[in-house]
C-alpha cells in the first residue's frame, strides 16, 4: 500500500509570514520519506471538519505549482477540486501546467463540489446537486478530449468550447490520471467506472459496500474493476502507535485499497511525517 500527505489547514504555528518555508519543509520531508503522494484540498474557505472559515486557506493549485519545486518524486494532486470552481478547459490547461513543471507528476483530483457557503461568499455559481454532477460529467469529458489532443468543438449541455486547444500537452501519458472523490452509490462510482484511473473514499464509512458498489458499476460498464486504483481518505494520527495505523491500513488493502491518502495530525511539527517514513511506510509496501 502506498502513502500519500494531504493538507488541510495552512494555519500554521507561526504565521503567513512563515508559511512558505514551512509548507515548503513538511512537502520536502514527506517527499524524501517515502510518501508517494502530496495533496491539498481544493477549498478557498477553511471547512467546518477543520475550523472556522476565517482560518488560512490557500488556493490549491498556485500551492501545488509551488510544491512542484520543492519536491522531486511526490505525485501531486488536490483532494479533491470542486468541479464549480473552473470551467473545465481552463482546468485541463491548469493541471496540464502543473504536469509539465513538475516533470509528469500531476493528477487531476476532481469531484461534484459541496461547500455553498465559498461559492456564495465568492460568487461561485453554485447550482444544484443534478446539475453540478451534469457539469462534473462534462468536465471530464472536456479534460479527456484536450488531453487526447482534440480539438474539434465540444458542445455540452453547460459548456461549449470552439476549440479546445491544449499547448504544451501534458508529459504523463495517456495524460495526468484522473482521481474522481466521494462515495456517493448512483453517481460519483458511476463516473468513476466510466471516466476514472482513480477512485477516493473516506474511511470508516462503509467502504467496503463502496467498492462492491464501484465493482458492479464496473460491470455494467464493460469495465475492468481492477484497472482503477482504489485511494481512501485516512487520517493519519502517530500519537496512537505504528502498530495500530499498521493494523488499519492492513485491513484497508485487504479491502482492495491500493492507497491510504490523507492528513496528519501536528504535521507542521515535521516530526510525525518522519515517522510515518521509517515506522510505517516501509511495512505498509509489502500489504
């Protein structure tokens, strides 16, 4: 199983002043210890799981352009982007950007958006779940179609694009994989069966009925249930024990989970990023 570093929260011990240079230590650190994946939400206020919305909050991915220079090897990706947020062939050209700056190390993290109260206070439209699953649809399907290089007219039902040119084309090949994030049964695991390289579900809610739900979309499909790579959400905690997290992720790649992505607790201490390196990590490769 492999490891992967989300952050959520840029309020760090120090301040904005410092933030830079610590951010870009725990990037570095988790990217030398062996973490194969370094993500940030995709949030412009601060969530109610984490703190106030006045909390710091970056944009993702002028963060995730940053930690490309600060990093070598560490897949790079937000977890997860609100597909709202951007028209899609301006995202494509985004994580297409990041993938070449950062030598073929971007994923495009995307999922149906939930958080109104960022898109009201930023004058995000903010349509209803059926429309915002409607236009997650149609972004993959615009992101797919530039990264294949085509650039014939697409014409959605909320997106229309004259000529969807995309230049520089990304490094990774067929293009950047694309993660779809959430658990919902009718339509998230359906676009992932039909769309994703990469599905993301949290722990501890009933994932195991996710995946069952994924493999029969998967056969509904005609598609391959063991070609998409199966990431959960898991918080990291290393006051608990190696040997508990251990435990837990052994029991989330018996499930079929390829990889465990998600915060860790006191992270800007860099401390329990080390020691996830050298006490987890190395054991967790073999599951």
């Amino acid at each position: 199983m492999k490891i992967g570093l989300q952050i959520p929260d840029f309020s760090t011990p120090r301040g904005p002043e410092r933030l830079g240079a610590e951010l870009a230590t725990v990037a570095r650190t988790a990217d030398d210890a062996g973490f194969e994946y370094i993500a940030v939400m995709d949030h412009f206020f601060q969530i109610p799981a984490v703190g106030p919305a006045e909390r710091e909050m970056l944009e993702a991915y002028t963060t995730l352009g940053y930690l490309a220079a600060c990093t070598s090897r560490a897949a790079l990706l937000t977890v997860i982007t609100g597909t709202v947020y951007r028209e899609p062939g301006i995202l494509a050209k985004i994580v297409t950007t990041l993938d070449v700056l950062s030598k073929g190390r971007a994923w495009l993290g995307i999922g149906a958006a939930w958080n109104e109260q960022e898109s009201r206070g930023l004058g995000i439209p903010f349509p209803p779940v059926a429309e915002r699953f409607e236009r997650l649809e149609e972004a993959l399907q615009v992101c797919l179609q530039m990264w294949h290089g085509d650039e014939s007219p697409y014409h959605g039902k909320h997106y229309q694009l004259e000529r969807p040119l995309n230049s520089p084309q990304s490094l990774s090949r067929p293009h950047p994989p694309i993660m779809i994030g959430g658990g919902g049964e009718k339509k998230t695991l359906r676009l992932v069966a039909r769309y994703a390289d990469a599905c993301n579900v949290f722990a501890g809610r009933d994932e195991a009925r996710k995946l069952d739900v994924l493999r029969q979309h998967c056969e509904a499909v005609g598609r391959d249930y063991d070609t998409i790579y199966k990431t959960v959400y898991y918080a990291f905690n290393t006051s608990h024990g190696a040997q508990r997290i251990i435990d837990d992720l052994g029991t989330l790649a018996g499930l079929g989970f390829d990889a465990a992505i998600g915060g860790v607790v006191n992270v800007w201490d860099v401390s329990p990023v080390e020691f996830i390196g050298s006490e987890i990590i190395p054991v967790v490769a073999d599951f």
